[in-house]
C-alpha cells in the first residue's frame, strides 16, 4: 500500500532570544505557542497519515533549524522544504549544499519577506532559478492568486520542479472569490514540470464537509494536471474542518478519482517530485 504523505505541515517553537521571530504571525494562527513534532505525530497517527513535509511558517524568519530537529526526531516520519533567502550575501554558497543537509527536500519561496514580490519580475532571481534546475532542487512557491507570475520562470527553466501552494488561489478572499485564478492555474499544466499542492482545500470551500461547492473546481485541476502533479496536504494548524475530513475528501469522497489516482494524490506524486522515496 502507498504511503500517505501530508505536503504542508507547520511546525515550530515559541519565540525565544535564540531563535527569535523576525516578525509576528501571519493570519494568526491558533496556536502562537507553537506546535511541537509530537503534536503533528499524534495527529497524523490518528488518521493514518505516514509521513509530512514541514514547511518553516514565515514568521520564524529564515530558519530552518526546529524543522531539521524534528526530521532528525522522528525518523521517516518528516521531510523539510526549508526556508531560503536569495538575498543574502551567502546565498549562494548555502544554496551550494543545500541538498546535502540531512532531511532537507527542497525549497519554500513565499515572497512575503526575503525576497519581496517584486524580485519575481525584476530579474534578480535568475541565478537561483538557474541553480535550482540543475541542482535539481524542487521550489514549493506561494503566489496567492497570481500564478502566472510562474510563467516566465517555467519557460526559462523547463526542467525546474515547481509546484504551486495551496493551488495558488487567494488566500485572503473570501470563500469561492478565492478561486478567480484558477482557469489561469489550469492552463499552466501545458508546462510538464508545473504541480500544484490541493492543500488547505476545504478553506476554500463555503460549504460543510464533503464541501461539493469546490469539487467541481477541483476537478478542473485534475482534468488539467491529472493525478501525478496533484499533492494533498493539509496545512493542519490553519485549517478549518478536521484534518481527518480532510484527507478524507481525496481518499474517499471525489468520484472521478480511482483508487490508483487517490494513491497518487495522497502520496506518490510528492515522493516523485521531491526525490524522497518511499519505505
């Protein structure tokens, strides 16, 4: 049987001299005291999920330490799509060996602090794109309701992984005003290294569980990018529902989905993507 893996999952610690935060939270979630490894294992476990990639929330700034602790912690429990910051003097010379550190799969860009939006269109990035196609290096990029701000990169970078967060919709518009961008995600399928992350997706949907307003949509996505470029996560600490209806919506619920497509979504597509191989 396939591996279930969540593609987004926060974990992190309180602020402290340390390891301070840079920065407040960002939609301030629930749990400003943190949430601990063990936290996710437990909730993982009660559903049946396997294994998570830990994605370092904004707010901790440009660390990715209690990610890696935690990938050390629980071993093939978590991978870690670490926090980069393009900017920095070091840049590339951390870039470097990126993949070289234990537990680290690739990459996060947000674009809310280092670097800002702009740095997608001013050409700033390009060794970065560059260096991550042919290190192999997979970037999970947020782009809330702009995914076309990924074309330019996808067509100077064809063999650069990307995958689009939280299917690249609107994270601050109001349920189905959120998914205005998605005939624009759709037609980006035509790149082959293009995935999209249908994470976080019962957030978008104004209806109770087995939220049918969004399945439509969501088969859309599929039509598009077919099962082996769709990830389920569930970004837990933000989300709205319970995390077992959640996964719940892709493993069981979504008729056009077979059994083997469920496999792919839950598990196998980001174990491709992401080189990490399954046990």
């Amino acid at each position: 049987m396939a591996m279930v893996t969540d593609a987004q999952l926060h974990v992190w610690e309180v602020d402290r001299p340390d390891r301070p935060w840079p920065q407040p939270p960002r939609n301030a979630p629930q749990r400003e005291g943190g949430f601990s490894s063990l936290e996710a294992v437990a909730a993982m476990d009660a559903i049946g999920v396997d294994r998570a990639v830990i994605v370092p929330p904004t707010w901790i700034g440009e660390n990715n330490a209690t990610a890696l602790e935690a990938a050390a912690r629980h071993p093939g429990r978590f991978g870690v799509m670490g926090r980069f910051d393009p900017t920095a003097p070091d840049g590339q010379a951390r870039l470097a060996g990126w993949l070289r550190q234990p537990h680290m799969l690739g990459i996060r860009m947000t674009f809310i602090a280092a670097p800002p939006l702009s740095a997608l269109e001013d050409g700033s990035l390009e060794w970065f794109w560059t260096a991550c196609e042919r290190d192999r290096i997979p970037i999970m990029i947020l782009l809330g309701g702009m995914p076309e701000k990924a074309i330019p990169i996808a067509e100077r970078h064809p063999d650069l992984t990307l995958i689009l967060d939280h299917m690249a919709l609107n994270l601050t518009a109001a349920g189905l005003d959120a998914w205005e961008s998605l005939d624009r995600t759709v037609s980006m399928a035509r790149f082959p290294k293009m995935h999209v992350k249908v994470s976080s997706a019962p957030n978008f949907s104004t209806e109770a569980y087995p939220h049918r307003d969004i399945q439509p949509l969501l088969r859309k996505l599929f039509d598009a990018y077919g099962p082996r470029r769709l990830f389920w996560g569930s970004d837990f600490t933000r989300l709205r529902g319970t995390y077992a209806n959640c996964l719940r919506l892709f493993q069981e619920d979504l008729d056009f989905l077979s059994a083997e497509d469920r496999e792919w979504i839950t598990g196998r597509g980001i174990a491709d993507a992401l080189h990490w191989p399954e046990a």
